[in-house]
C-alpha cells in the first residue's frame, strides 16, 4: 500500500530544457491517476522521477510520506509497465512471469508458488506452458502485468503502454488495465496523450501543459468544471464553446451578459447568473458544452443566442449543428432537445461552468 506525492517538483535538463515546473500532485493510496497531457509536455518525466530513473532538480517526491529523491529505483516497491506489454517471447508464460523473482535471487520453490499465485489472480493459471505467441492480445497483457506484480510493488507506474495497439484491441485492454488495478488494489500512475483513455480510467486525472499542472480532478470535474481554459479547450469532442462576453448586475437583481452584439438577461435565481454575478464590469469568457445548449425557435422566449446555422454533422449516437453567433462561431448537440431532461433545465444547469476574467493571459491560453 503506498502513496505518491510530488511536492514543487521541477526537473531541468543538462541542456537547459525545462520540462517539469514546480509540480505538486498527491496520489492516494490504491488510486488510478492519469497523467494527460500532449507531447512533450513532461509526462514522461514526472513518471521517471516518481521511478527513480530522473533525479528531479528541485523538491520533492514522496513515497508513503518519506522522501524519496534519493532511493534508489530498486528500492521504491514500483513496477513500470512498459509499451506493447513487451515479454520475452523465448520464454514461457511463466518464467516470464517468474524473471523478476529470478533476478532478485529467489529459490525456486518459492518462486514457483508465488507464479502460481499471481497467474492464478490474474486468471492465467492454465496458459502458464505457453509462449507469448501463442497468446491473445488480453492474455499478453495479463502475463505483463504479472510480470511486474510478482515482486509486490506498491506502485505501477504505466507509460502509453496501449498507443501501439489497434483501436478495438486498445478500448478492451482499457477496461481490463483499470479493472485489474483495482481489483489488486494497487497506486498507479498512467501516462497517456489520449483523452478517451484518461476520461474512461482515471479515478482522477492530472492534466499537463509544458511542464505545468493545469488541473487535478475526477473526469467529471476535470470535464465539466476546467480549472483553466487550456484545459477547457483541450478536452471533449466537440472543444467546448467559449465565448467572450461582458457582465453587468443590475440593481434590480438580474444579471446582463453580453456576448457580441447579442445580450442575454437572466433573472437573479437562475444558477448562471451566480456563476458570473461576481465579474461585473468585467470581460470574461463563458464555456458552454455542445450537449449543454439546446436548439430552440427563434422566437422562443428567455435567455436564448441567436445563430445562423453554418452546417449540420451526423455522428449517429450525436448530431451537431455548428451556428455563427456573431463573430463567433458555436456548436450545438441537436441530440440535446431529444434527451429525458426537459431542454431548459439541462442548458440552465450546465450553462456557465467555465468563467474566466479575459486577460491577455487567458485570450492567449484559448488561442
Ligand atoms: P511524449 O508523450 O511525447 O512522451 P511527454 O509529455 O512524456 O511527451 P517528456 O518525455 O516528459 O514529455 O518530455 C518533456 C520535455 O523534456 C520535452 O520537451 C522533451 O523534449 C524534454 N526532454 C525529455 N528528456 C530529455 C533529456 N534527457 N534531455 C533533454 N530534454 C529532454
């Protein structure tokens, strides 16, 4: 059982690359956090220091509550996974199992009871006699991460490792990667560029951007309440619309925003009018899911934005309708109006989530 944490850890290159800044980040004991971020944004990293293998330049990385920034890898109880599950394919499926155990000088009977028991786990026990090749793509994995269970580590520490994978293979291995981890109950740090596989695994998910932590939450929050624009702009297909807009509270308790040329008023107790009441007099901008807006007619009454529809997109399971709105141009899930919950109540409670004071810094983040 082990935790993780990061405390203002930055990491430096020789060559003066700076590729993680002052990262705090805690990873409770038995979670799945992944770490999401595009290339080169220092993910890599900040798993190679939780493993031993970057020293990090300063602060420091935490194992259990003890400083660890001078462990040596062996003696961090972590097991990293590596990309495609490689396995020795000279070797059977358990003295694969088996190797690590070997290598730290085990004797056999031990080792042999222990293989048992963690193929056994893993429902493996009766392919123990085979090659890798003569696996399924799950099998293969299952032997991997036995492979790196076998020693009892307190941490799995996994980079990419589906990215060379074919699509269908990598959504099943997906499952079974954050199933078997949980069903082990084992801390693990997994590393991925790809959205989709955060969002379904993660317990929590830590977002990076050029070696700076933009957000730390559970899918829903990271989703749905983006602590910054980046991140706001970065997750969900359709981007989340963000439109720049400018508040004023009218003492008679309701709420001006204006969005271009358009201006919509809403009453005091609407939910929105919360959200943004605190900005007033400012420029901000108001992020705004596709699912969250619902198509209405024209002259439908209330807090309505008029676009002109550009074109419509048919995805099958959405349908989207992409509108000029002024300058801007937004897109609606046509699906929206069809869902159980009456349109209104789902634009009012999920409108307005993200809103963020229009500075130089913010515009640029969007951009
Ligand atoms: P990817 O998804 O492409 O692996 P990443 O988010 O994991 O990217 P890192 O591999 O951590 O990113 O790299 C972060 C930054 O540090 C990048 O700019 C990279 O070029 C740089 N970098 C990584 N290793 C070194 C090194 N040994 N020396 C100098 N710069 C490095």
């Amino acid at each position: 059982m082990t935790t993780v944490a990061l405390k203002d850890v930055t990491k430096v290159f020789r060559d003066g690359t700076l590729a993680v800044d002052k990262v705090n980040l805690d990873v409770e004991d038995g979670e799945f956090m992944v770490l999401l971020g595009p290339s080169g944004c220092g993910k890599s990293t900040v798993l190679r220091m939780v493993a031993g293998l970057e020293d990090p330049t300063s602060g420091a990385v935490m194992l259990d509550g003890e400083l660890a920034n001078d462990l040596p890898p062996r003696d961090r109880k972590i097991a990293m996974v590596f990309q495609d599950f490689a396995l020795y394919p000279h070797m059977t499926v358990g003295d694969n199992i088996a190797f690590p155990l070997k290598l730290a000088g085990l004797e056999p009977e031990p080792r042999d009871e222990r293989v048992t028991d963690v193929a056994s786990a893993l429902g493996i026990g009766d392919v123990l006699g085979r090659k890798p090749s003569q696996l399924s793509g799950g099998q293969r994995q299952r032997v991997a991460m036995g492979r790196a269970i076998v020693r009892r580590p307190g941490v799995f520490l996994m980079d990419e490792p589906l990215s060379n994978l074919d699509s269908g293979l990598r959504a099943e291995l997906r499952a079974e990667i954050s199933g078997l981890t949980r069903e082990l109950g084992v801390t693990t740090i997994y590393v991925t560029h790809d959205q989709a596989e955060a969002l379904t695994m993660a317990d929590r998910v830590a977002i990076m951007r050029k070696g700076v932590l933009q957000d730390v939450g559970t899918p829903t929050q990271v989703y749905g309440r983006p602590a910054t624009l980046y991140v706001a702009a970065f997750l969900g297909s359709p981007r989340m619309n963000l439109l720049e807009a400018s508040v004023y509270v009218h003492l008679d308790r309701y709420v001006t925003l204006t969005l271009g040329e358009q201006a919509l008023h809403l009453p005091w107790d609407d939910i929105r009018s919360r959200a943004v009441a605190h900005y007033h007099g400012e420029r901000i901008v108001v992020g705004m899911r596709a699912e969250a807006l619902t198509p209405v007619a024209p002259d439908a009454q209330g807090a309505v934005l008029h676009g002109r529809i550009r074109y419509l997109e048919h995805h099958g399971h959405e349908s989207l309708a992409f509108l000029d709105v002024g300058a801007t141009a937004i897109v609606v899930d046509e699906m929206g109006a069809r869902a159980d919950a009456p349109a209104t109540q789902r634009g009012r409670r999920r409108f307005g989530q993200v809103v963020q004071r229009l500075t130089g810094r913010a515009a640029e983040e969007v951009a």
